[in-house]
C-alpha cells in the first residue's frame, strides 16, 4: 500500500505521518488489495480538514472529516474508510457458488397422490 500524505497549509510532522500509518494499517489488515492512499490534511481557520481516497481494485473510496482537533478527524477518517472498504470487500464476495445457486440444487423427489 503506497499512502502519500499532503497537507495545505500545515506541515507534516513526523508524528502525524506516523498516526495516519498506524491507522490505515488497519485498513490494510482488513483489504489486502488496497493499491494506494491519498491523504489531504488541511487547515482553514480553527477547523481541521483530513480527506483521503483509496484506490481499490475496480472502485476508489473516498471520505472527508472535519473536527477541531487533526487527531480525531483522523479517527474518523479511518472508521468511515473501514466500513467502506468492509462494504466494498462484502460486495466483491462471491454470492453466486456452484453449490448454493438455485439452478443447480437438487429438485426432493415428491409424491403426488
């Protein structure tokens, strides 16, 4: 997973990259196939603004969070994004086995009297 952080008029420290890395870890943990993260920190007056897109096989996934601290947006962030990739991965599933289609299960025999 390539993860590229940006920020708009706030610099990014090491500690703050070492927060985003440890909570798009998660992601990872629970999507192996996440291709690249694209993280937007930015500050406009006293909000906090954390945007991010994931590139996912077949689908990009993007979330926004405001708050007035960069460490909660950022939780935020990540819970959002996990239940999207979570909904994204459920969606990817094969539902439609050889064993379990309708057309393919066995016909009981009935007796008709």
């Amino acid at each position: 997973m390539n993860l590229q952080l940006t920020g708009l008029h706030l610099e990014v420290t090491p500690a703050l990259r070492e927060y985003v890395t440890n909570k798009f870890s998660r992601i990872s943990n629970h999507f192996d196939h996440v291709i690249d993260v694209k993280v937007t920190m930015s500050v406009e007056k006293l909000i906090q603004k954390v945007e991010a897109t994931l590139h996912v096989p077949g689908n990009d996934l993007h979330a926004a969070c405001t708050d007035d601290n960069m460490y909660s947006a950022i939780d935020m962030l990540t819970d959002k994004l996990d239940r999207q990739v979570l909904k994204h991965k459920e969606k990817n599933a094969d539902h439609h086995k050889s064993n379990g289609a309708v057309k393919h299960q066995a016909i009981p025999n009935q007796d008709l009297n």
